[in-house]
C-alpha cells in the first residue's frame, strides 16, 4: 500500500468515526472504509490531490437550465438544449448545470425516481455526456430524499430489498418542537408497512421522503451514484437541500455536524478520483450558517450565495445599496480552493431566509410587497414560534425589475442588465439562469395550469418559435441575449475577474454601488461602478484613486479616460468597468 492510499484509509476512518460515533454499525469502520474505496474503484495507483487548488478562473460561467427548457418537435430536449448552446452561446459560457435529468414524480425533478436512469422524455447517458464533452457539466446530487414512488420507497412498504431499511421515521409523540424546514406541510407521513405503520420523516413534500444516512448502505449507495455520474463526465455536483441531511430527533435536525462531516467524506472520496472534479452545497439558509459550509477549504467547494438575489433585487427597486454594501463588506474572502457561486435568478425562486439578519422586516415586507405588485407570488414557511413567514419570491427576474418601490417604469432592461453587470463583476463564479439570458417573463399559463408558484420562473420555450425571435435585433428577447452575451464575453477575458482575485468594497454613497478588483498576478485592476438609481449620478474619478500615470478604459464602453480627475456621469442603471489592463477578447 503505498503512501498515498495509506493516507486516504486513514482519513476516510476517522471521517467515519466522527460521522457514526453514536451509531451502533453493522461492520468495522475498516470494513465500511474498503466498500467505500471499492465503490468509488480507488486502488493503489491513488494519488493525492493537490490541496488550495483553484478549479476555475475568469472563464467560468455556468448556465442554470432544465433539460427542457428549450424543445423541439421529433427530438429529444437533451439534443435540442445541446444545439441551442451551441447556436446561441457558443463558447461564452463554458459551463452547464442541468437540473435534475432523472425520472421524478415530483417538484420538477427534485423528488428523484431512479437516481442511475436519465428520464428518457429528456434523451440518454449519451446525450449527457455529449453536453459534457462540450462544457463543464454540472449535476444535482438530490442526496437528503428521494421519491415515494422509488423502488427504495416500495420495498420500504414491503420490508424486503434494496432500501427497506432506507429511510427515516420518528413517533408522532417524538419531541420535533426544534425540527426547521422550508415547509407548512406535517413533518411526518403515515405509511402502512409489511411491519405495521411508519411515521417517514419529510422534509418537502410526501412524496419526497427523506434518507435516514445513520444506516452505513445508504452512504455506500450514494458513493456508487456519484461514481456513475464521474463516469458520465459530471465534474460538478450540486448537493441538493444537503443542511437537513443528518437527523436527531429532540434538535433542529439541520447543519449538523454529522452532516458537515459526511460531505467533507464525500469531497475526499470525489477529490480523488478526478481531482478537478467541485462540489457545490445547495443550502438556502442565513448567511453566516451558510459560510461554515466552506469548512477549513475542506468542505464545499463552493457554495451558494443565497443572500445576493434578495439584497441585488432590494438595491435596485429601492435606488439604495446600503444593505448590499452592508452585507459585502462582512463577507470574508473565499481561501484559494473554494469559491462563492453567485447567482441572482434560478429555478426557485428569490429565497427571503438568507435575507434574515441582513434586511430589516420593514425592507423584508417592500420587496415582497413590490414583487407582488410585478406579478411575483409567495411561498411561506412556518416559523420556529409557529408563526407564517415569506420564505420565497417566485418571480421571473425580468418582471421582478420592472420598476421600483414606485412601480413600473421605462428602465426595465438597464435595471436587468446592471443586476447582471453587478454579478459578473463580484468575487466568485457567475450562475445565470437560461431565462435571464432570454429575458423570458411570468408564465402565468404554467402557473395556473400546475398550481405550484414556482412554475411561474419555469417557461418551456419552442425552439423554432424562439430561435424566430432572436433572430430580430428589436425583438425584446433578442436586445437581453445580445446584452447579456456582450458583457459575458468582456467579463470572461479580465484576469481581475477571476473568482478568487481580490475584492474590496468602494465608499460612494448610496446611490453608486462599488467595488474594486484585483488580479491574482496584481496587473490589472477593474473599478467596477454602477448607478443603482434612475436619476443620473456623479462619479468622481478623483474618489477612486486611478493611478494618472496608467491608461484607463472602460471596458463596457470602449471609452479612453483622458482625465482621472474629471467627473463622469452615469445614466440611470449604467455600470463601468474602469481598468488599466485590456485584454484582447476577440
């Protein structure tokens, strides 16, 4: 056993022990240890991977997509998403997540079926592996539950077979007082079973059970499905919902350390086997419960930054970036190895609980209440004392910035496109959903038809219906994907955009938002500005610092600096990105 695999075992049992210290197993931690490395197929020609690595840099942008999002008659939408990437964004963005491809029984995917199969309305393996041969391909890992209708589920019900033991259950008298989730739904759901009646633990939904990881098998399951999809050519994985993953009854059953734990495993396990291979965590709770997701660089990644939707929307409908400012100035930078992924629209919606702490309950109620006005429902959650709170916005983006707190106005595209100008500029790597690419607004039709407010941000477009409008420049879909795709291919060409490169916050007012960045190799600096108002603003050079004897461009429009000390007036929702460094991005 050389060196390396000794190192691994090593680590891997005393990840275990930590994880299963208060479980009684069925097998030694040696044993439990092998059947991990035999399913993830690490022999003796492991090698360690390299700590602090950066899998990323500036060219890193990751679509946000269903798989189909964009359909065509006679093909499958695997094949036609594939084309649309190719035809429309071409090598801009590198990078795509596709949301859960396997077949489901609910919440567009997120109730999971059969975690080996691709959902065969969508395509096959091959077709996923087709997508990532072209781009990075990222996947959800839907590891906190699965669906009712699973064969797990099934042989739950029955007693006998793969995942009859699977699944959590607690006692209705059981003390879950502390119990937090996202849902008003009971926690638990009555199941008749070959061995009586069962209480199964649901976090979601009913039909979305939840995993009980105290049984060794289900953590040995979940390794062999993260197998497959390396093989298939994921090298990102999204862990869905992965706070509620580990439960105790009598506690919060969320962000336990059993649950930190059992992802740093996982990381170790994923990391060697293809080192370049990132995990993302999906947990959409307060901001500083979030950040310990990073670990010591030892945990995620990456992970979701949850509180810039909700604080950019705010901004930019209130004309103030206080809390934005606020809020940026107190995040820590992410060490070298981990990266925040930034956002500011998906397949959800605009989460309010990382928001909590951040903005005031005044602030909280307007950008419901402003959402409301553009179309926008609410989801709601029970609270800990019992009490109903907005948990969620489920608005398209574009709607969403509309207007202001005033209502609606004629800055809808500029408001968007400085939301996104903001974004592509921050520390971390950029996530633009399929729709903000396409300006794509509520679908009231979908809504009505599936009840779920949700479905209001999940429009199904006709490719041969959108292909037709995009391809007229004064079409309004056509005006955001030229846009977006302009600032994409200038934002993707700077060093100082790089995920990692050094971030500080400028001081200037509430009306400017800045900040500025540096490259990991200090030659070039970027001060990004933008107007988050709709009155004009001043900016004044000489509060910046541009250093006179550097030549300064900014690289949205072209435009020389002759003077560092003048004054430039921006336009409403116009953003600067003022360097002494181009890069030539042709």
């Amino acid at each position: 056993m050389n060196d390396a695999v000794t190192e691994l075992s090593q680590k891997l049992e005393h990840q275990l022990g930590l994880i299963y210290a208060d479980v009684t197993l069925d097998r030694s931690i040696q044993e439990f240890r092998q059947q991990l490395l035999d399913e993830m197929r690490l022999g003796a020609e492991v090698k360690s991977p390299v700590p602090f690595a950066n899998h990323w840099d500036e060219k890193d942008m990751i679509l946000i997509t269903y798989g189909d999002s964009v359909i065509q008659l006679g093909e499958k939408p695997l094949k036609t998403l594939d084309g649309f990437m190719d035809k429309h964004f071409g090598s801009s963005i590198n990078s795509v997540h596709i949301l859960p491809f396997f077949p489901y029984s609910s919440d567009d995917g997120f109730s999971v079926i059969d975690y080996s199969s691709v959902n065969e309305s969508l395509g096959d393996w091959s077709d996923i592996s087709a997508i990532a041969g072209k781009r990075k391909l990222m996947s959800d890992l839907v590891i906190n539950h699965c669906s009712s209708r699973s064969v797990w589920f099934e042989n739950f019900i029955k007693g006998e077979g793969k995942g009859s033991d699977y699944f959590f259950t607690a006692q209705p008298d059981d003390d879950l007082s502390a119990v937090v989730r996202p849902r008003t739904s009971p926690l638990l759901r009555e199941t008749e079973t070959a061995q009586g009646t069962k209480h199964v633990w649901c976090t979601f939904s009913h039909d979305q059970v939840d995993l009980d990881f105290r049984n060794p098998d289900v953590l040995i399951a979940f390794v062999s499905i993260i197998r497959q999809y390396l093989d298939a050519g994921v090298c990102i994985f999204r862990m869905d919902a992965v706070a509620f993953l580990w439960k105790i009854v009598g506690s919060n059953s969320i962000n336990l350390m059993q649950t930190h734990e059992i992802i740093r495993l996982l990381r170790t396990l994923i990391e060697h086997a293809v080192p370049e291979a990132v995990i993302i965590t999906e947990t959409n709770i307060p901001n500083t419960q979030n950040l310990t997701y990073f670990g010591n660089a030892n945990e995620a990644h990456c992970i979701y930054n949850f509180s810039l939707p909700p604080l950019l929307v705010n901004t930019l409908i209130t004309g103030s970036c206080l809390y934005l400012k606020r809020w940026l100035m107190s995040m820590p930078p992410a060490q070298n190895g981990t990266s925040y992924f930034n956002f500011i629209a998906s397949h959800d919606g605009i989460g309010l609980r990382p928001a909590e702490g951040l903005l005031s309950d005044q602030e909280l109620n307007s950008l419901v209440s402003t959402m409301q006005n553009f179309g926008g429902r609410v989801s709601w959650r029970t609270s800990e004392d019992g009490e109903q709170k907005a948990y969620e916005i489920n608005i398209a983006l574009y709607d969403a910035l509309q207007g202001t707190v005033n209502g609606e106005d004629k800055w809808g595209l500029e408001r968007f496109i400085c939301a996104h100008a903001v974004m592509f500029g921050l520390e971390g790597i950029p996530g633009i959903y399929l729709h903000s690419m396409l300006g794509t607004r509520n679908d009231y039709e979908k809504l009505k038809n599936t009840h779920h407010n949700r479905a209001i941000n999940r429009h199904r477009w006709d490719l041969p219906s959108l292909n037709e409008q995009l391809e007229q420049p004064k079409n309004a879909h056509s005006k955001v994907l030229s846009r977006m795709l302009e600032l994409i291919d200038i934002r993707t060409a700077q060093p100082a955009f790089h995920p990692n490169a050094t971030q500080f916050v400028l001081h200037l007012g509430l009306q400017l938002f800045g900040f500025w960045r540096q490259s990991l190799d200090r030659k070039q600096s970027i001060f990004c500005v933008s107007n988050i108002s709709d009155q004009p603003q001043t900016l004044r050079l000489s509060e910046i610092n541009l250093i006179a004897t550097d030549p300064w461009v900014d690289l949205i429009t072209a435009q020389t600096i002759e003077d560092t000390t003048e004054d430039v007036t921006l336009t409403p929702y116009q953003t600067v990105w003022l360097t002494n460094y181009t890069v030539d991005n042709s």
